[in-house]
C-alpha cells in the first residue's frame, strides 16, 4: 500500500476497513443483545451481555485512531499504538463472545476474520507513518 501526502485519509483502506468492522460489530451486537437480554433463571442478568457494547465501543474508536495519527505528526505513534491495543481488545472481546449462549455468535467469526485483515493493513499502514 502506498501513501502519498495528497491522499485523503478518509480514502485510505485501513480507514476504510476500520469503519466496516464498526458496522459490522454494530449489527452482531444488536443481534447478540436481544439474546443476552432476558434475565437467568435465578433473576440475575447475563454479564456477557456487556461484551456486546465492547465490541462496538471498540471498534468505534479505530477509524477516529487513524485520523489521529495522521494528522498529527507529533504522536502519530502515540496514536498508532492505541490503535494496536484497541484491535488486540476487540480480538480479544469477539473470542468471549464466541462461546456465550447465543445463536448470533456464529457471526463472530465473520468479524475475527474482517480484523485480521485490518491488521494486515494496520501494518502496512503503521509503516508509512
């Protein structure tokens, strides 16, 4: 991937994929949220019901990472290593999430997958920086 100073940020592919793997965590969450809602049996609630906000907040916060870092030039790897860390999170938050009690986590999968090509581009990304 090549950068060039007259590209606009908003055009670049990690940017790009950054805001499809928030769409994406959107839906899944949405999804996985109807089935999580309902109370256990002893009338407690399911925790992993939270996990679902964390994939969204997570992956909400990638593309404005991007943006950061590139237009700041003074911590653009202050801000590339949070990028890092928020995608190690989500991978991370899609693997619990994976083994709730749900017929939607079939989904998870189609997200692991759609981060582990944002990182292939995060990468090349991070060297252009």
């Amino acid at each position: 991937m090549t950068h060039t100073s007259t590209s606009h940020p908003y055009h670049l592919p990690v940017y790009l994929k950054a805001m499809e793997i928030f769409s994406l965590s959107r839906k899944i969450s949405f999804y996985l949220r109807d089935d999580l809602a309902f109370l256990k049996h002893d009338g407690s609630e399911n925790n992993d019901i939270y996990f679902t906000g964390d994939i969204v907040r997570q992956s909400e916060s990638l593309a404005p990472e991007i943006l950061k870092a590139e237009f700041n030039s003074e911590s653009k790897h202050i801000h590339a290593k949070t990028l890092e860390w928020l995608t190690f999170r989500l991978n991370k938050t899609c693997k619990r999430l994976e083994h709730i009690n749900s017929n939607g986590k079939d989904f998870i999968p189609i997200l692991r997958k759609e981060i582990k090509q944002f990182r292939r581009l995060q990468r090349s990304w991070m060297l252009t920086l």
